[in-house]
C-alpha cells in the first residue's frame, strides 16, 4: 500500500495540460534568430524545421536543396 496523498485522475491531467502548455510555450518562441544566415526573427517570421529555426528565404533554400537532392537521386539522364 503506497502512503500519503493520492492524485485524482483529474488533478493528474491537469497537471499534465500544465506541464504541456509550458513546454509549447518554449517551442514557439516569440522570437528567433535564423540558424542559417543570423537574422532576428519575429513571431510569424520563422519557420522551425528539424529543429532549426529559419527564415524564409532560408527555408526556401533548404527545400531547393532538398529537392535537387531528391532530383539528382530520381531523374534519370533524361
Ligand atoms: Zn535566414
């Protein structure tokens, strides 16, 4: 038998919606610098992919870069 005070179901979900909400908060910050070229970014202005935060004229370099990789692996010598 486990002594002392018992959570609720409802006081544990709480908790956890807690916990969950602080965590959301420190993924989306308000602000940003892009991990590519250093621009300060503001709420909106960013784009968090694999970890990363980046702009988005970085993020649209990435996905270039992304898809000539997936080109150069699929296209054949057409
Ligand atoms: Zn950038």
């Amino acid at each position: 038998m486990t002594q002392g005070v018992e959570e609720t179901p409802r006081e544990r979900t709480k908790r956890w919606q807690d916990i969950a909400a602080k965590k959301a908060d420190e993924l989306q910050p308000k602000e940003a610098i892009c991990s590519s070229c250093g621009k300060e970014l503001k709420e909106g202005e960013f784009i968090a992919v694999q970890g990363k935060i980046l702009c988005a004229e970085c993020y649209a370099n990435e996905l270039e870069a992304s898809m000539d990789m997936g080109a150069a692996d699929g296209a054949g010598a057409g």
